[in-house]
C-alpha cells in the first residue's frame, strides 16, 4: 500500500489519483471514476470530486493508496 501524504485539510479523489501517478491526465481520472473503476474505503464511488482525508484508503487498478498528513 502506497501512502499520499498531503499538506492541506483534503485532496480530491481525481487529484490523488494523478498526484499517485495512477493516471496521467485529470480526463483518465475522471473516466475512470465514472466507469466505476475506484473504491474509496471499499465502496466504488462515481464522485471524482470526492474530498479524500487522512485515513481514506482509494484502490485503483490494482494499487491502493491511503492518506495522511504530512506532520503525522
């Protein structure tokens, strides 16, 4: 498991998911949300604006991802 670590309050399903190089476009991402391709804490979710916080785990083509802050 692959671990973001991020400096603000949240980040953005879609943006996690091409800071964590998983997609290498904001389109890819959102295609891919919409397909139903990405679970956030185990569930899919079509959300790709979806806000992600420290301790949300997104699983993605194989690869999962978990989030915390930086100062953690």
């Amino acid at each position: 498991m692959d671990i973001i670590t991020i400096t603000t309050e949240f980040i953005k399903l879609q943006d996690l998911l091409k800071l964590a190089s998983l997609v290498s476009t904001g389109g890819e991402a959102k295609l891919a949300v919409q397909e139903g391709e990405v679970t956030v804490n185990g569930e899919v979710c079509t959300q790709r604006g979806r806000k992600l916080r420290p301790g949300d785990e997104v699983s993605y083509g194989g690869h999962k991802i978990t989030v915390k802050y930086a100062d953690q």
